[in-house]
C-alpha cells in the first residue's frame, strides 16, 4: 500500500471517490424514470461516503492524521453530514433510497398565475416522462386559448416530504472544502489529483442551480398548433479557487457601493432607481451588448440583490416576476426595480392584435423601448420611465425623460408585473 501511495499520492483514491460520486449524480435527470434516478442517488452517497475512508487509509501511519481528523470533523459534524452518513448506510444495508417526485404545471395568465395540473409519484405510480409530457401537452392544448404561457416544475423529496438537494448541495460543498484545506494542508502537487480536478470542473450538475434543470417554461401557439421550450441564461459569479458559481440573485450587496459611481444615491428610493436606470442605459448604449431583463430587489436592511436573466420565450419572465412575488410575502422587501424592452402598438391597433399570437403581434410593433419599472407602496409608489431605442444616444432626451418621473399607477395597473404591485400592496396594508 505505501507503494500505491507513492505512485499516486496521498489525495488521489479520495478525489477519485468525489469525482465518482458527482459523476454518478450528473447522470440524475428529470427525463429519467425513478428507478434510474434512484441508482445514481444510491451511488452517489456510497462514493461520497467512500471519500473519508479511502483518505484514512492513505494516511495512515503519516505525520498527517490529526490534521485529517481535525479538518473532518470541521467539515462534516453538521446535521446534513450526518444525514449523508445515515442515507449512505440505509441504501447499503436496508434498502435503495426512498425517492419522491411532484410535478406542477403552472399556467401564466397576463396578471396573474395559476397551477393547473399537480400530481406527486413514487415507484407505485409514475408515468413515464414522454407520456406525462405528452398528457400535459394535450390539456394544455384543450383550453383553446390562442396563446398559452406556462411552466412545468419537478421537485424531488426524500424522506417526510423534504426537498433533498438542497441538503445535497451543501453536502458536495463540505466535501469540496474539506479536500481542498487537506491539500492545502499536505502541499501535494499531484497530475492525477489535477486531472480529476479539470474532469470535476466540467461536469454540471453539482454546480447547476436547480431550477434550472428542474423547471421547464413552455409556451403553446393554437394558430399553429406548436408548443415552444425556452432557452434560458442567468448571470452567475465564479468562485475564487473553486468549481461552483453563485447566482446574482443569491448574493446580497450594501446600497452603500452606489456612492462610488452615485453619490448619496442610496438616501432615497428614487435616487437609487436613477443610479439603477444610468447603470443599465450605459449597457443599452452599447450597440454590441444585449442587455437581459434584470430585477433589483432593495431590502429594508439597506441591502440589494442582482437578478438578470434570460429566456427567448415570455413564460420567463413571466416565471420570474411571479418568484420575486412570492419572496416579497416572506422576506423584508422595501422595493422592486426591473428593466426590459418592451414593443410599443398603435392603439387603433389593439382590437387586431388582440386576435394574434405573439409572433405575428411583434411585426406590427412600432417602436422598442428601455423600460425601467420601481415597485413600491412605502413612497415612491408605481414609477416607469421609458426610453425609445433609436434615440437612446440622444443626451437631450435622455435627461428630459429622467425629469419627467413621474407615479404611473394607473398605466401599469394591469401590467405583467401585477403579482408584484399585489404582493407589495399585501405587505403594506397588513402593516
């Protein structure tokens, strides 16, 4: 054994168990049956387990034993360290892990949302992907609407009803930490060790946020009877010296880093919605950049939140105004700011383009808009300022169309962002 040692090194059998146990769940998916995504599960925590035993025996008898067990038990003490330790031994001894699944289907109407189809499975009951997907499609096409906005969401449980990767994520992370403070600690400089590294590093699932594996956003045209899935993006940030990266929206900032770019920007709410719209008009001024739809979410804590993204059909951005709605009913939430283009109709129009799909209602637009929105019921109110994009370089305008802010309640009152404008009334009048 002090020869395998010596040939691979101390850390290799261990990463060699981390990359295994993420290979195994990179193959979990929402297209697979349960019995599939069970054995990835199974594997999963047997290889993730494996990681301490095979790093104990590589060690031991070397000058690195109190650091290994120091280091692991600062790592792996936590309540999901022990819950990994308890699944692994279940799957192993007893029986495979006990899987559930829900699938919800939620439509999205032009103010407001609905779930229309809900059903929960376990191995006794499951539909096969394509047939339930084929049943969702048929119901979906069934209301004779012409144009049909909705998403389809698989949530997955493991004992008591409790969402599992949440626990799994932080799981993977412990382990990710704990390996990298031992090679810190034992100064290895391994290939193998690197190369299994470069291979962790590609595989996706571990690093993905879930809903976006998870949730599916669809839309349904009836003239042509087509169902169209969209292709989605969001802005993330690296990690320093690690795989994972952080969704904008996850990462809280002081309204206090304005100052730099904004002085005094942050003392009220209207001078940080200016410094958000100069932020962003910078970026619509570049004809090169593309700028997604962007929420900012302004806590009473004096912090804020980035969330930009992207989808290339409406049911995104649908989606996400309704999430940012329901996070205002249990966080402390003073003001939501968005931006996004916008096509503008003459209003001798309407009658007409309300009998056509979003596709054909787009070529009869006649103008694109930067639209900025501030949603709040503590003393802005409804704020929007827009600007045409074919003059979004005129200074002039620029500044004449910042001046005139103005509360606009009554133009968005049926807005697609209505679930928020509720959600905050709903806060303020409980107050």
């Amino acid at each position: 054994m002090s020869n395998d040692n010596e040939n691979f090194g101390l850390l290799y059998s261990a990463y060699h168990k981390f990359y295994s146990a993420l290979k195994h769940l990179n193959q979990f998916c929402v297209g697979n049956d349960l019995f599939d995504n069970i054995s990835s599960l199974d594997s999963f925590f047997s290889e993730y387990r494996n990681i301490t035993f095979v790093l104990q025996k590589s060690l031991n008898k070397t000058e690195y034993m109190d650091d290994y067990k120091s280091i692991r038990d600062k790592h792996f003490s936590d309540p999901v360290s022990k819950w990994m330790v308890l699944s692994r031994n279940k799957v192993l001894k007893q029986q495979p892990f006990e899987l559930k699944k829900k699938v919800i289907v939620t439509i999205y109407l032009p103010t407001n949302s609905l779930e229309f189809f809900v059903q929960e499975f376990t191995l006794s009951n499951e539909e096969e992907y394509s047939v339930l997907n084929h049943k969702i499609m048929t119901m979906i096409a069934d209301l004779k609407l012409l144009e049909v906005h909705f998403s389809i969401e698989y949530l997955f449980y493991k004992e008591h009803s409790q969402e599992l990767f949440e626990d799994i994520t932080v799981s993977i992370i412990n382990a990710f930490n704990f390996l990298q403070e031992m090679e810190g600690r034992i100064q290895e400089d391994n290939i193998l060790v690197n190369q299994l590294k470069d291979k962790i590093k590609k595989l996706h699932f571990y690093k993905t946020p879930k809903e976006y594996l998870f949730i599916q956003d669809y839309v349904y045209y009836a003239d042509v009877n087509k169902f169209e899935i969209s292709q989605r993006a969001y802005m993330s940030f690296g990690v320093k010296d690690s795989p994972f990266c952080i969704p904008s929206k996850d990462i809280r900032i002081s309204l206090n880093a304005f100052d730099k770019l904004f002085p005094r920007a942050n003392e009220s709410l209207k001078g940080v919605f200016k410094a958000f719209l100069f932020q962003h008009l910078f970026i619509y001024q570049e004809p090169t950049q593309k700028v997604m739809p962007t929420f900012m979410v302004v806590y009473e804590d004096g912090a804020y939140t980035l969330h930009s993204f992207q989808g290339t059909i409406r049911t995104t951005i649908y989606r996400e105004v309704n999430a940012i709605a329901k996070l205002i009913k249990f966080e402390k939430i003073k003001a939501v700011l968005f931006t996004c283009e916008e096509y503008s109709y003459l209003l001798d129009d309407f009658q007409e383009l309300y009998s056509m799909s979003y596709p054909d209602r787009i070529l009869h637009a006649k103008n694109e808009f930067a639209s900025f929105y501030m949603l709040s019921k503590q003393e802005e109110g409804i704020v929007r300022c827009s600007f045409d994009l074919k003059r979004i370089l005129d200074k002039e305008y620029i500044f004449k169309q910042i001046r005139q802010l103005e509360r606009q309640k009554e133009e968005i009152k049926n807005s697609f962002l209505s679930p928020i404008i509720r959600a905050l009334n709903d806060i303020w009048s409980d107050q």
